[in-house]
C-alpha cells in the first residue's frame, strides 16, 4: 500500500484560507459596532449620532448655569437631565423603534451620568 501524505503547500493554503476566512467574517460586523450602534443604514446612523451631539449639546448648556446656587450634583444632574427630555426622546426614538424597554432605561441610565458629569465638569470638580 502506498499512502500518500498531504504537501505542504496544501496545509498552508488551507489554513491561510481558513484565517483569512475568519478574518473576514470579524471585520464584516466590526465596523457597523462601532459605527451608529450596530446599524447599516448611514442615514439613520448620522441621524442618531446628530441625536447623540444634540443631547449632550443641551446637557452641557444646562449644566453650567445650574451651578451656582443648589450644592448637591445629583440633585443638579436631576435637573439638568430633566430640562434636555425633549433631545432624549428623540435619541430614545431613533435608537429604540421597537421599544425594548432595556434600551430606553440604558439611554436614560446615560442620560442622568452624563449629566452628572457635566455638572462636574462646569464646576471644574471633573476631568475631561
């Protein structure tokens, strides 16, 4: 009996193949990650991120004012999250068409942080 035994060549184009396979298949996802929150459409992804810069726009402009007369942040952070709900409801909206009541609590859990800290920042008590 003669058995033949695989080339080299074969096992390395194999396995070449298989990674650039698998590296393939991981950069296809990658970028719609990190980009627009995992959608494909570009439209509603600069809409949600304009959504994004319009919510912490208002965040930060609420934020600075509220800082000289009420000493406890959360309770300033409360505030200052409440008067940009109209810019949250929209990021909510876009982001949330399905109202998946997880991502509405994770948008407003971000909401009242981010208000938090640009509070902080507009005391000068955060880094940036």
């Amino acid at each position: 009996m003669n058995f033949r035994r695989p080339s080299l060549p074969s096992t390395v184009t194999t396995s070449a193949v298989l990674a650039v396979l698998a590296l393939s298949l991981g950069a296809c996802h990658s970028a719609s990650v990190f980009k627009g929150a995992g959608y494909s459409d570009p439209r509603l992804s600069g809409r949600i991120e304009q959504a994004y810069e319009a919510r912490d726009a208002c965040l930060a402009r609420n934020a600075a004012p509220s800082v000289s007369g009420e000493s406890d942040v959360a309770a300033i952070a409360r505030a200052v999250a409440l008067s940009c709900m109209p810019e949250t409801d929209k990021l909510i909206a876009l982001t949330n068409p399905f109202h998946d009541p997880r991502v509405t609590a994770a948008i407003l859990k971000d909401n009242d942080s981010k208000a938090a800290r640009y509070v902080l920042l507009a005391r000068g008590d955060g880094a940036n």
